[in-house]
C-alpha cells in the first residue's frame, strides 16, 4: 500500500467531520482549513495493522534487537553525524548535561540521522489511529483518545507554522523530524537551537540535538550519573520476584538490592540514588540484566523500552569509540 494511503477519505466520516468543527474551535483554528484537513486524510489499513498487539508468547530478544541498532553502517553514520555537528552537541552538553554520546545514541536508532524520517504523511497516520485504531487491542479507547490529543496538536501546530497538514511525512505512529517528536513533544520540547528564529527538526541538525537534550533535561535528565551498572547475583539470597516486581521504576537502594542477592561492584556501589534491576529477554538463552539509575529511566520516557534504552546507550558508546579510535 502506497505510505500516502488509499483508503476512504475521512471526509466520508460524520463522527471525524464533527470532530473536527469541535476541534477548531476548542483550538481556535480555522474550521473550514481544519474540516479539509481531517477531511483530506485517508485510511491506512497498514498503519492500523502496525498497531496491533503482538502475538501470544513473542519472545523478546535483546541481542536481536541490539544488532539492528549497534552496527557498521549506524556506527559510521554516527561518526560522521558527530564530527559534523560537534559544536551543536557541545553546547547542547554544556547547556543541559545530557551527554553527546546519548544525544547521538537517539537520533542513530530513531532515524539514523535523518536518513529514515518516515514514509506515512502524519494526517493520514494520525487520523487513522484517532478514528480507527485496532479494536482488539487492549488499551483501544485510550490510544484512540491519545491520537486525537496528538491530531489536534499537529492541526494547531501546522497553522502556527504555516506549513500546510498534508504535506509532512513521518512514521506510522505520526513522529516527526530527525528526533522522531510526536506533535505534542515538538510543542513542549523543540527548541530553535541554531537560532533562526523557527523550529525545524526536518531539516536542522542542530534544532533536533538542542531538542533532544532539551527533552532529557525536562525529564529530569541527572548529569554525571551512569546510566546502568553490571549485576550479577548471589544464588543464595536472590529474590528475583521481589527484584523485578517495580519493573524498570528505580526503587532500590544499594543496600535493599543487595539485600535480595544482586551483587554490583566498584563505583555503583557508591550511586546515591534509587536504582532498577533491568531484565532484557534473549529469547531462548538467558536474559541480560543490569542495575538501571534514574538516567536510564530518563531514557525510558523517550520510547517506553527498556531494549530501546539500552540500543540509545551502546550505540552512542560504539559511536564515541570509534571516534577515539
């Protein structure tokens, strides 16, 4: 299916016409533009599809996952990315203390530094999933009222810009730009770092690393703090049910983890705050398991993943590497 759709057009939709006069006026935005714009939008049975829950007993992989992220090509690209935007990555570390490595790290995975923005326009993937998303999913009713929270912010975002609502293209869940902002985060979060006075994510290399360490730092983003520490555990007095139960919530102290058998060693042993023991699935083959501080939580605000953190922290690592190397 072509990523424009070729679908109904929701101008067929009484429920997403009415919607959208609603819309326009809770917003302030012009109704006839607003109505046209929903209207214009089409269905993208792909993207719903994409949206579906996975099947019974998937089984996740961290070394699969990782290997899509960690590798030759991301790694280059991310050298090059780095080198060509040293000055922006300095200052964005020097303003909010997120690292350059973890400002890399993201923009690598999300979009591999804007080489792979999205294919789908946002209408079309945001009214999709606003008036269509999949009904067997379990949190239907309150991804579709997600969505419509995310299309109106596009619609008031596009008239503040002047950019017209049918032209973007981003991913099938309707992020944009290089960070990959969903349309409430590009509200919040975005920044004109490069100062010419608009906010461009598409297109500014140094608006999408002031604005991803701008959402970190919002996100109460710790500088100087590790991201993780390795684990291991005391057979003994292990107490994994207990230790997984906050999931990847920093709870523990360093004493109460060790308490229930997980053994760190050398400076995570002096981390003054709470921490998470991380379990990453490797399909058939034992898990990975890590310490996570409130910064690899940080990271979980970003994409609500403990994989994806990790992909963030190791490739920006790979990428630093091969810099000093």
């Amino acid at each position: 299916m072509s990523a424009q759709g070729t679908g109904k057009l929701y101008a067929q939709r009484a429920d997403a016409m009415r919607w959208a006069q609603d819309a326009a006026q809770r917003r302030d935005l012009d109704p006839a533009r607003t109505r046209a714009s929903v209207g214009a939008a089409r269905y993208v049975r792909q993207i719903a599809k994409l949206m579906e829950p996975a099947p019974v007993g998937s089984a996740k992989n961290w070394n699969l996952y990782r290997s899509r992220f960690v590798e030759p090509i991301r790694i280059r690209a991310g050298v090059q990315f780095w080198q060509n935007n040293r000055e922006a990555l300095e200052r964005a570390q020097a303003e909010t203390g997120v690292p350059a490595q973890i400002i890399v790290g993201i923009i690598g995975v999300e979009t591999l530094y804007g080489q792979h923005m999205g294919k789908f326009r946002v209408i079309d993937a945001l009214t999709t999933l606003a008036f269509d998303f999949p009904r067997r999913h379990p949190r239907a009713a309150e991804r579709s009222a997600f969505f419509k929270a995310e299309l109106e912010q596009f619609l008031s975002l596009m008239q503040r810009s002047g950019v017209d609502p049918l032209k973007p293209r981003g991913s099938y869940a309707g992020a944009m730009g290089m960070a990959q902002f969903m349309p409430s985060s590009w509200t919040r979060y975005a920044v004109d770092f490069d100062g010419d006075s608009k906010i461009d994510l598409f297109g500014s290399a140094a608006d999408a690393i002031g604005s991803v360490a701008n959402y970190l730092r919002t996100f109460d983003w710790q500088p100087g703090m590790a991201t993780h520490y390795p684990v291991h555990f005391d057979a003994d007095r292990l107490d994994l049910q207990a230790l997984l139960a906050p999931d990847i919530l920093p709870t523990f102290s360093v004493a109460s983890l060790s308490a229930k058998g997980a053994v760190l060693e050398g400076t995570a042993l002096e981390h003054p705050g709470p921490l998470a023991l991380v379990e990453l699935q490797n399909g058939e083959a034992p898990p990975t398991y890590i310490a996570g501080t409130e910064n690899f939580y940080v990271l979980t605000r970003y994409n609500w993943s403990s994989y994806y953190a990790m992909a963030v922290i190791e490739l920006g690592q790979a990428v630093a590497q091969e810099l000093r190397d």
